[in-house]
C-alpha cells in the first residue's frame, strides 16, 4: 500500500512538471512581494517605512525575516531616503535576533558615501556587530573607497583602523590597496611605500597596481634616485614594471639631463620584453640633444629607424635640435626637406629651433630666410619666434630693426613677455636712444603690459644722465616720472 502511495505522489510530481503546474508560494514569499509593492510606491508613506514592512508580513500571518529587513535597507538607500532609515535600523538593532547579510550594510555604506555623508557610513560600519552582522574585509574595503574618495573622509580613516582591529576585521590585499593609492594621490608616497612594508606583517602579498601607484607618484614627486631605487625593489620583488611604467622612469631621468641613463633604462625595458614606443625614443633622443650629445642623437636616431618606428615631428624636432647645438644649421635645414619627403609636416617648434640657433650664430638675415619659409608653408609666428628674433637683433645691436618687430609683434594681438621689452628698451638706452625707449616705454604700459627691473635701472640710469646732459626732452622725463610707480 506505501508503494502505491509513494508511486502516485511521484506520478503527480512527473505530471506537474512536464504540465509547468506552479507550486503554491508560502506566506513568507506573498508578504515579501506585498512588501516590494508597497514600499516601491511612496517616497513618503504615512506611517513609514517600518509600519510597511510588520503590516506586509502581519497580513500573511508569519513575522519579518533577514531578507525582508535587507530588501529595505537596499531600497531606501538605492532611492536615498536615509531619513526613512533609521527606524528600521533601530527596530532592527534592538527588536529583532536574526542576523543580516553583509551585503545590505556594504551597500548602505557605499550609498552613504555617494551623498557624502562619511560619518554615517562610519557609524552604520560599527554599529555592524549591534545588528548581528560580523564585519569582514568586504565591508571595510567598502567603508575605506568612500572615506579616500575625499579630504573630508581621509581625516576618519586611522580612528576607523583602529575600531577595525579592536573589532577583528583583518586587514585584506584590497584594503591595503585601497589606502596605499590614497596616499599616492595625495602625494604621501612615503606613507605608501612604508605601508607597502607592513604589508607582510599582515601576510598580505603587495601586487603589480600597488607598486605600479608608489612608483607614478615617485615619478612626479621624487627625483630619478628614488624613483630608480623603488625600480629595484618592485623588480626584486618579482614585478616587472610594463612599458608605461619604463616609460615614465625614462620621462624622470631625461628631465633631470641624465641621457645616457635614461638610454639605458630605454635598453633594460627592451631587455625586459617590453617594446619602446616613438614617444620614449623622443624622450631620450631629446635628452641627447639637451646635452649637445650630437654622436648620441645620430645613434639613437638611426636606431628609431633601423627598429622600424615611424618618426613623427617631436623626433624631427629633437634631432634638429641637436644639430643646431653644434652649430650644423645647414644641416638642420636639409632635415626640413627629409620631413617633407616622409610626409611629416614640420610646426612651429621646428623652425624656431632653427631661427634660434641663426640668432646665436648671429646671422639674423639666415633667420628672416627661415621666418619667410615658415610663412610660405602657411605657419604663423608665434610670441617664441618674435622672441628670438629680437633678442638676436639687440645682441647685434640692431635696436631700431627689433623696435619694428616689437611693433609687428603688438600689431599681430601679441603681449611682448617682460623679457623681451627688457631687452628693447636696455638696447635702446645703451645705444643713447632714449627718447625712443621712452616712447616703446609710453605704448606698451598704455596697454598695461608689465615692465621689467631692468628696464627701470636702465631709464633710471638715463635720468641720471640728463642732469649733465640732457639727452631727453623736458617732457620725455615728465613723461618718464609719471610712469613711475
């Protein structure tokens, strides 16, 4: 007869299933979609949110469970109602004996923190236990994203790493990742790299993004010894740094002038698998040119082409660069065509390093020559290559010729920078043509542009000079003294 009774209620079971007959849902599962319909409804229900969730599971007959309570912890603060919380916190904490999910605190926590209310986030973190919730990495990894997110919740982290501990929350990797790029973004690296090395008391093992975080803020705060030492260490700790972090070691080297360094840093990231792109063999190529290296620019150069990189016009720029620190202006200007036949058109920065380097040779008609080339091929000069141009035509003693392109200058919307007026108007004096200097003098602090010390002293020189003998008119000096500050 047990049989035949266990034979049919199988049979029944077979049937419903390949009939899809839907299982009859509990008490407990009608209450909880009573409960997801009501509380969806009104931002602010009469008699809250608490009320809601007893009356949805009392209709049904069975009382509140750790899902009910979680579904709206999660739902008030996914709506940030965090006013309508604390009833239900409250009513949680001292009513009730059953434990909660973590996840529902983590995500109250994070929500907190999206509205900038870190010292709620905090305390919902410690009052965790109080609502039979045992507080994990997970929960305080969550707690220390929001808290590093800002000044203002930076200040509540060691007093929440000291609860954490009293409360048995081990710190996990994560966490210690979490803090060390907050510290790193706040340009404590020291901090972070001496976290680094608590790291093993904790028996946690420091991975590549944290070493990757202490040696890019080493690279912007530090100089090239730090940042080559902390190399060291993250490759004797079995990391090998990728090409952006070669990338920006070179970067350091290069701008403290240490070119060969940088070069064999460029060496060791090849040796390391890693490829150099045309931005790192710029860096180093420009390095040479920096230190008048000219056999170091031609190696690196024929390198970049013999590796098959494509130059692009910073290379162009820092090669000719180099050849116009030793003087090879013709050669300089051949490289303007061999741009042009690889399809490279060269900029602004191209011809104003060739324009400089006629201006300290002295042959400033070379450097109109260059001027007039850039303006054929449909380029502007900008305030550098004004610059340039008057300085060579005042160390030439050409002070009338570098009058008129200070005037062009002014003509094409241009400030003259201080130095540049500095250098007319010292020119001008020098050259007893100080009427002429009081004259650039009255137009240029007429369209409020700063005026240099040395244009002072040398003015002022002048004025010493008119009571013996005057080399101004009465009211040049008039003039002169109102200008005065």
């Amino acid at each position: 007869m047990q049989r035949i009774t266990s034979l049919r209620s199988t049979t029944r079971s077979l049937r419903r299933r390949r009939n899809h007959w839907p299982l009859r849902p509990t008490n407990s599962q009608l209450a909880l979609e009573t409960l997801k319909r009501s509380i969806a409804g009104d931002d602010n229900p009469k008699h809250g949110f608490l009320s809601i969730l007893i009356a949805s599971y009392k209709t049904y007959h069975c009382p509140p469970n750790p899902i009910a309570f979680s579904l709206t912890i999660q739902s008030l603060a996914r709506r940030s109602l965090f006013h309508h919380l604390e009833p239900v916190l409250g009513h949680l904490e001292s009513s009730e004996r059953f434990e909660i999910d973590e996840c529902a605190f983590v995500e109250l926590i994070l929500r907190y923190g999206k509205a900038g209310m870190h010292k709620e986030a905090v305390d919902v973190f410690l009052r965790m236990p109080r609502f039979r919730c045992a507080p994990t990495s997970a929960s305080l990894d969550a707690l220390l994203r929001v808290l590093c997110a800002s000044a203002e919740g930076l200040a509540l982290v060691g007093n929440v790493l000291v609860n954490a501990s009293d409360m048995r929350v081990r710190l996990a990797g994560s966490s210690f990742g979490i803090l060390i790029g907050s510290l790193c973004r706040a340009g404590k690296v020291g901090a972070a790299i001496e976290l680094l090395g608590q790291m093993e008391v904790h028996e946690c093992t420091p991975d590549a993004g944290m070493y990757s975080s202490i040696l890019h803020s080493l690279c912007e705060h530090s100089d090239s010894a730090s940042v080559v030492g902390f190399l060291e260490r993250m490759r004797g700790a079995g990391v090998t740094p990728n090409g952006g972090e070669y990338a920006r070691v070179v970067c350091v080297l290069a701008r403290e002038r240490k070119a060969k360094e940088a070069y064999a840093m460029l060496c060791r990231m090849r040796r390391d698998g890693a490829r150099p792109d045309i931005t790192v063999y710029n860096v180093v190529l420009d390095g040479f040119a920096l230190v008048g290296d000219s056999r170091k620019v031609d190696e690196v150069f024929d390198e970049i082409l013999v590796t098959g990189l494509t130059p692009d016009v910073f290379t162009y720029n820092a090669y000719i660069n180099g050849l116009c620190k030793k003087g090879d202006i013709n050669g300089a200007r051949d490289m303007l065509a061999c741009m042009a036949k690889a399809g490279c058109e060269a900029d602004v920065v191209t011809y104003n390093t060739i324009v400089a380097a006629c201006g300290d040779a002295g042959d400033m008609g070379r450097a109109r020559e260059v001027i007039c080339e850039m303006r054929a091929k449909g380029l502007v000069e900008d305030a550098q290559t004004y610059a340039i141009v008057i300085e060579g035509l005042v160390a030439k003693g050409e002070v009338r010729e570098a009058c008129e392109v200070l005037e062009d200058m002014r003509r094409s919307s241009r400030d003259p920078p201080v130095s540049i007026l500095d250098a007319v108007i010292c020119g001008l004096c020098e050259h007893g043509m100080a009427s002429e200097a009081v004259r650039v003098l009255g137009e240029v602090v007429g369209h409020s542009v700063p005026l240099g010390a040395r244009s002072w002293e040398a003015l002022l020189g002048v004025c010493g000079v008119v009571c013996v003998k005057p080399l101004m008119g009465l009211e040049d000096v008039i003039k002169l003294d109102q200008m005065l500050p």
